[in-house]
C-alpha cells in the first residue's frame, strides 16, 4: 500500500540491516491497511456520463458500471468511517460525490477484515474504496483527501500530557496500542514502543474486535475512559471521533515523530480507490475531491478528524 514510501533510497547497512527494515515497513503497510482505513471504506462512483461505462481488469474480466449509480462498498458497523445507518463521515462524502456525479449511491456492505479488497472492489461488486492509503497497491488511487496521523489519547483529568514516543512517562504507564487480526499482527505504535524497551506495559486491542458489538475498533478507546488503561496510542479518526462522543473527557494529540526510524510512518495521505485501469472515473473523482473541498473538510472537522497540513505524509 505506501508504495511511494517503498521508493525511498537507503544507505548501505548491510544485508541484515535492510531484512530488518523491509520486515518493519511490511508490518506498517499491513497495519495501515486496515488501521488507516478504519472506516476508510469508500466511494464508488458511475460514470458522469449517463452511459455504462467497462473496465477490464488485469485478469481481462470486463466490469460493467451500471449508469446513474454510484456504487459504494463499505463496512456496514465501522463508525465514524461508514455504517448501514449512513452515520459516519464516508458515507456523508459519499452523498456529495453522488450529486456532482448526478448519480445515486448505492451500498454493498462487506465487514473490513481480510480478503475486503478481493471480494468488493477487485470483484466488481464496486467501483470507489473511499479511505485508502494513497499509493495503495490493490487500486488505482485519487490524489489524497486529507492526511491524518497517530495519536495519543488520554483522559483530560489525569494531565498526562504526552506528546512524543521519546517521553519517559510511557515507561510507567498502562499503555493500549491496536494490533491486526488473529496472528497479532503490530500496528506502527507497537513497533515503536518495541524499539524503546516498552513492553511488559502494553496491553493488545484487536482491531477486528468483536464484530457482534457496535463499532468493534472502538473498544480501546473505551478502555481509556474506563481507567482500564492510562493511554492508548490510536489512529487519529477513530480517537478524534469517540473522544468527542465520551462522556469523560479525553485529550487527543498527535504523536511525535511523525516518522520514527527506521523508516515507520505514523501520518499517512487517505485517497479514494478504484479498480486499477479505470483512470476516467479516477479523474472524475479527483475533480469532484477538488470542486467540494471546503465541505469535504466541514465533515471531516464535524466528526474531529486530525488533519495534519503538509508535513511527510506517506
């Protein structure tokens, strides 16, 4: 998925050196794909065009887009990115796309957990991902929408205050970072509190979680307002939105640095996905992405998504 990041040039460190740094940046793309796309499950869009439009995908297996339809597939319990009752921030830009398309949109719910991309997108049962890494590998990705990050997220009434992975206070406190799926996959945080010797304190959330509870990425985010742990380490939408739901009062800051070496981002550029080849519907989504802006941002401000302006976006 960041394959801009994989371009990156390297000094020479030796064979051993360059193993560890690919299993480390394999380990943040896995995490991004899912982490960064929380919700980021997306738009898909018709044609402007009232006609059917096909593409053909690199197994040569034509995919027709019905015309007047903006075909979106999307996780149906994943707030704040989408849910089945149109709640959550995805599912509002889905609308603003579908009127400057003078399309209407139309769903395909499919849980994000493993094969998501294979059985909506690259099946043809869908046409835009709204929320992926740009650069991602499985599509042909829009310029990027907005750019987000890692944060740390804490109750307001313990004062933690921390602002960066460096901070000696991590060392003593309950710390709760998400890992992926069932093989305990580490998400970026993990890998970075692994190289400072932060270890025996860290509790593991599932990102997948319980699927038959509401929300199921949620679930550290309630373990910071309940006392269960004293800071968790999460990606900025998902904290952003639930802190501002919580009836404790959270604080939400973004982690420093940025990028930790070697090499591991934690502020990644969020695009829009479709099938690779179909660069006309790419296009018109980017000009879409470019006339709705300002609301764009409005909804992405309205459910406290962390924005981060310029900077080294992966």
């Amino acid at each position: 998925m960041c394959s801009r990041f994989l371009k990156k040039s390297y000094s020479r460190k030796g064979a051993k050196e360059q193993r560890k740094v690919q299993r480390i940046l394999l380990a943040a793309r896995q995490a991004l794909r899912l982490c960064a796309f929380a919700g980021v499950m997306l738009f898909l869009a018709g044609c402007a065009s009232k006609k059917d439009s096909t593409i053909t995908t690199a197994a040569a297996q034509p995919i027709t887009r019905p015309a007047g339809v903006l075909r979106v597939c999307a996780d149906p319990n994943n707030l704040p990115f989408s849910n089945d009752r149109l709640e959550g921030f995805e599912n509002k830009i889905a609308d603003l796309l579908a009127q400057d398309l003078g399309e209407r949109v139309e769903y395909t719910w499919w849980a994000q957990r493993r094969g998501f991309f294979r059985n909506t997108l690259k099946a043809g049962m869908c046409d835009v991902v709204i929320g992926v890494p740009a650069g991602f590998e499985m599509a042909l990705t829009t310029k990027p929408y907005y750019r987000s990050t890692y944060v740390f997220l804490s109750r307001k009434d313990r004062h933690l205050d921390v602002k960066s992975f460096d901070d000696p206070v991590l060392k003593k406190l309950r710390i709760g970072v998400q890992i992926i799926g069932d093989d305990q996959s580490n998400a970026p945080p993990a890998h970075a509190l692994t190289r400072r010797n932060i270890v025996e304190n860290v509790k593991g959330f599932t990102l997948y979680g319980d699927y038959s509870q509401s929300n199921p990425p949620a679930r550290i985010v309630d373990a910071v307002a309940k006392g269960d742990i004293d800071l968790a380490i999460v990606w900025g939408p998902l904290a952003g939105y639930f802190a501002k739901q919580s009836r404790v009062p959270m604080q939400v800051v973004a982690v420093s640095p940025q990028i930790d070496q070697p090499f591991l981002p934690f502020v990644f550029d969020i695009a829009m996905g479709v099938r690779r080849g179909d660069q006309e519907l790419r296009d018109q989504l980017e000009q879409v992405l470019e006339k709705r802006r300002p609301e764009i941002d409005r909804i992405l401000e309205e459910y406290r998504v962390p924005k981060v302006q310029g900077g080294d976006g992966v």
